[in-house]
C-alpha cells in the first residue's frame, strides 16, 4: 500500500493549476513553473497529469528545480507506483542513478519505503544500463544544450561532404502558431557579408530565401543556395534558427528541419535538447579543396537573432559559447585558440585510456585508420561524432566547425602533434 503523504503547503492539488501553460510561454519563470507543477502532481500521486506535461516535453523527466529534493522518477518510487515507474523508464528515458538532492538514487527511495516490487525493477534495469559519468548535472537542465542531426545516408561522420552537389535547401516548417524563423550568414574569412533573412531575402544569384507561408496550420519557408553561383571570396555559409513566437526552439509543435541535397534528403535537425535556447547556429556550409561540406554546429544563445543578427556572429566568433564575448577574429581562430585553451604540449598516452576520442580535420603524420588503432591501443574508445560524450578532439588540419561543436560540450580538444607524441612515445 502507498504511503499516505499530504500535499504541499499552498493550494490543494485539486485548484492548482494544470500543467498546461497558457500560450505563449515567453519567461523563464514560466517554464520553472511547468516543471515545478509537474514535480508537484508526481509528488502527489497524480502521474495522469506528470505524462500529459512530459508527453509535451520528455527532457523534464530528469529535471527538477534546484529546491526540490526529488524528481519524478523518485516520486514514483516514494509511492511504489511500479506502473508509473515502468513508464518513466521505459518510454521517457528516466534515469534510474540519478540522485536526490541527499544523494539516495530511485532503488535506495523505493527500498526506504518498502516497495519491492519496484526494487526489483530497478535491479533489473540497473544490469542493463551503466551510471551517467556525471548525473547530479541534470539537475540544472544541463542535457538540454544542442541542435542534433541525422544523416539520411545513416552515417555516423557528423561532415557531410558535398561533392556534385549544386542547390542546397534548408527546409523549415512547424504546426501551430509561431515560425521557426530561418537565416544564411554568409561569410567571406573573417568578414560577415550578409544575413540573408525573412527581411532581405536575397545574395547576388547564390541565396534565395522563400519568405514565409502559413496554410492548412502550418507555416513553411525554404532558403535555397545556390554553390555554383557562390563568389569565390565566400568560404563559410552559416545557417541560423530561431523562434518567433513560441517561448523558445522547443516548444514548436512538430518542427521539420531538413538539409537537401539537389530535392534529395540529407540531413534532418532534431530540436528536443535545445531546451530554452530562443536561438541556434544550426550548421555550416565550408568551402574545402575540392567540395562544399556541410558540418553540424549546434551552438545555442538564449537571445533572438531576428532582426539582431550581431548576436549570431558573436556566438560564432566565440566558438559556440553564449557567454563569451566576441573578439571580431575569424570565426576559425577564436574556436581554434578557444580548444587549445586547456591543451598544450606534454600529453601522454595513459590520459587517452578509458576516454571517448573524435578526430577532426585531415591528418599529415598518420592516416584516420592509424590515429584510431593507436587511440584504441592506449584503451580509449574512438567515435565518430562529438557529444556531450566525448572527452577528447584530435584536431587535424582543415578542421571544420566541428570544432564549434567541441567548444560547446567543453571537449578537451588535441593538436595532432599532441595526440601523435602521446601515441608514439
């Protein structure tokens, strides 16, 4: 039987306020609230209502306001609701380590209250699943930070190279009201030359951007570029997200965010971690020896670029970090000289065993197949992709805004000569 347990000071949980958030939710406070009324149905037993917010937005499910003492997982093994915890887990992702805020994970808050049955779930659950390295930071909504894409293709090389490639089109639409609101930043080096945007739609014969239509519920826009009748002096095409309307990027309701390639599907953008980024440098086209490649970028700011496009560039000449201020270098450099930051020579092969290493950029000392059996060789796992996963970025030579990506998960990032001395010495 569940333990009996009154509800929270203040109003009795039949007059609060439901989850669902009057539209449009523009404040933060707003969006604290939603999670701490969610908290609040769980804790009072009320899980009907805890799914209908997550079903919204399942990142809440690992999140809680820094004053609460559990989230919802731990709520519903307070109440050995083996059901509601079934749910949390299996369709929601909860996290099953995750601590309270006096350290006790969902099986020790279970066994406190002598649920068994929900004990032996978690057990169950524990030999299949391994502790996050760092799960105390998903109490301050850390998991919510990036723009994440898919290749059609289903490669995992996060670079798309796109050779033979003539138009390419950022396809944006989203149901309900609001836009996700598109622009292509286009740069020659260091120097910014337009923002190509719902107000000015157009560069020489290269971009093209549609405007914006709304039919049938839908709002829709494509911004079309055209490579061949790209200037030569351009090398970096920057495309931008952000929201007119909705609170923020994730609180569109069915965005469709895709990269074709000449009509045909290349990469698709998932905007579920943006979290309350109003605003994100989604991806970069770069113009390498020999083709245009498309790499992912991901960097999130909290301000609007519409109409203030200044703040796009800031955070491009950051390296992806809101925070920062910009220097007005290339874009390439101060992400370059922002990675070294935490390097520097004197690297050893015993600090890449256990660690997860992405290579970057073209290598001169060793091919990628070489660099990755030496990697694996000092017991480290090498992938193909940089996430909030990956401890280490060998940087090569022409390395693209990948980079912008390390710099945004905080990645130890290696020069070659670095990463090569380690391996060889």
């Amino acid at each position: 039987m569940a333990p009996k347990r009154a509800a929270a000071g203040g109003e009795p949980a039949a007059k609060r306020a439901k989850a669902t958030p009057a539209a449009p939710r523009a404040t933060e406070a707003d969006l604290d609230k939603e999670l701490n009324d969610m908290i609040q149905h769980a804790k009072d037993g009320e899980f009907d209502d805890v799914f209908k917010v997550l079903e919204k937005y399942p990142p809440y499910v690992n999140e809680k306001p820094e004053e609460r003492m559990y989230c919802t997982m731990h709520q519903a093994c307070y109440w050995g609701n083996l059901a509601a915890v079934k749910t949390l887990v299996e369709k929601y992702d909860a996290d099953i380590f995750l601590p309270t805020k006096d350290g006790k994970t969902p099986k020790e808050v279970a066994k406190e209250n002598e649920h068994d049955a929900v004990v032996k779930y978690l057990e169950a659950q524990e030999k299949k699943k391994k502790p996050a390295a760092e799960p105390a930071a998903r109490n301050v909504n850390t998991d919510r930070n990036r723009v994440t894409a898919t290749r059609n293709d289903g490669a995992e090389e996060a670079d798309l190279e796109l050779k033979g490639v003539k138009d390419v089109t950022l396809k944006l639409g989203a149901e309900g009201g609001g836009i996700l609101c598109g622009a292509a930043l286009v740069y020659s080096g260091d120097k910014k030359q337009k923002a190509v945007c719902m107000s000015d739609r157009k560069f020489k014969t290269a971009i093209n951007h549609s405007g914006d239509s709304y039919a049938g519920g839908k709002s829709t826009h494509t911004i079309n570029i055209k490579l061949s009748a790209m200037p030569k002096d351009v090398d970096k095409v920057y495309l931008t997200l952000c929201s007119c309307g909705p609170a923020n990027l994730s609180k569109f309701k069915n965005p469709t965010i895709e990269l074709l390639g000449d009509g045909a599907d290349m990469i698709r953008y998932n905007l579920s971690d943006a979290g309350k980024a109003m605003s994100t440098v989604m991806v970069v086209l770069e113009k390498q020896p020999g083709s245009w490649v498309a790499s992912p970028v991901g960097a999130i700011s909290g301000t609007k670029f519409c109409g203030n496009y200044a703040a796009a560039q800031k955070l491009i000449a950051c390296g992806g970090s809101d925070e920062a201020s910009g220097s007005g270098g290339p874009p390439m450099k101060v992400a370059m000289k922002a990675a070294k930051a935490g390097g520097g020579g004197g690297r050893d092969a015993s600090e890449l065993s256990g660690k997860t290493v992405c290579f970057t950029g073209a290598l001169t000392k060793m091919t990628r197949a070489q660099g990755k059996s030496k990697a694996e060789a000092a017991g480290a796992k090498v992938t193909d992709k940089v996430s909030s996963k990956t401890d280490i970025v060998v940087v090569g030579s022409g390395a693209g805004d990948k980079l912008l990506v390390a710099q945004g998960f905080g990645c130890d990032c290696w020069e070659e000569d670095d990463f090569a001395a380690a391996v060889d010495a």
